[in-house]
C-alpha cells in the first residue's frame, strides 16, 4: 500500500486551519453572552491595527495556498519549502502558546485547543519531511523505467 503524503498533508492543514478558526471564535463568544473579551491594547478604530489584520490575512492564507499547492505540486522544491512553512507555523504556534499563558486571566480552554494545534503541526511536520525526502517525481520515473526494463 503507497503511502499519500499530500492527502495526508492536505488533511492536516484543512484541519489546522479549522482549529485555528475555533480559536478565533472561542476568544469572540464572551460577546455573545453579555461578557467582556481580552484585550491587548485599545484603539480608536480598524485602521489603528491595519497592520496586525494584514499578518492575520497572510496566516490564514498561507496555509489555504498551501493546500492547493500541495494539491498541484509535487517537485522537491515545493516540498522544501512547503516543509518550512510547516515549521514555521509549528514556531509561530508555541510562540502563541507560551504568550497565551501571560494573558490574565488564562483561558485553560484556549491554551489547551492552541497544544491540540501545536502537536497538530508537529505531525504536519513530519508527515512534510517525510514528503521532502521522496525522491522527485523524475527520479521515480526513472527508477520505474530501469526496473521494467531489466
């Protein structure tokens, strides 16, 4: 049985990016019963923190992208760099871990969903080194073509 990495790979980030909007909405629902949400700093309005929206942008769709990617690609150079965005999100991912527990009051719930993706990535960690390190596509053509003709 062959091994699918990019469905598994495809799996794992559809599942990563669901996670990481329940996290969003879990930090939102205070406002749905009435109570008060965490917040870092005030600001007077949207455009105060345009900068902070962009790089929420660029992280949901970084992962969106590389899903379709992983869906149309297969060359090494894809998987390199596909496995270090992976590792990337994994950093990015402990780093919001370990500052979500200097936030007052802690939110066991949101820590314990933020582990549930750090592991989460760390398994799309491996499941991306183990795609990296296939041989290319040509390779295995070439290494099917040798064997059938010997």
């Amino acid at each position: 049985m062959t091994v699918n990495y990019r469905e598994k790979i495809i799996a794992l980030w559809i599942t990563f990016l669901l996670g990481t909007l329940f996290h969003t909405q879990l930090g939102l629902m205070p406002l749905f019963h009435g109570l008060p949400v965490v917040e870092s700093h005030k600001v007077a309005s949207i455009n105060d923190i345009s900068g902070i929206m962009w790089l929420m942008l660029g992280f949901f769709v970084l992962p969106m992208l590389a899903i379709i990617a992983t869906a149309f690609f297969d060359s090494k150079r894809y998987r390199v760099i596909h496995f270090g965005l992976t590792v990337f999100y994994s950093v990015m991912n402990l780093l919001h871990v370990i500052l979500d527990l200097f936030v007052q009051p802690i939110s066991w719930y949101q820590i314990t969903l933020m582990v549930l993706l750090f592991l989460l990535g760390l398994l799309l960690n491996l499941v991306a080194l183990q795609w990296m390190k296939l041989p290319s596509n040509r390779n295995r053509e070439q290494e099917i073509f040798t064997k059938a003709h010997s």
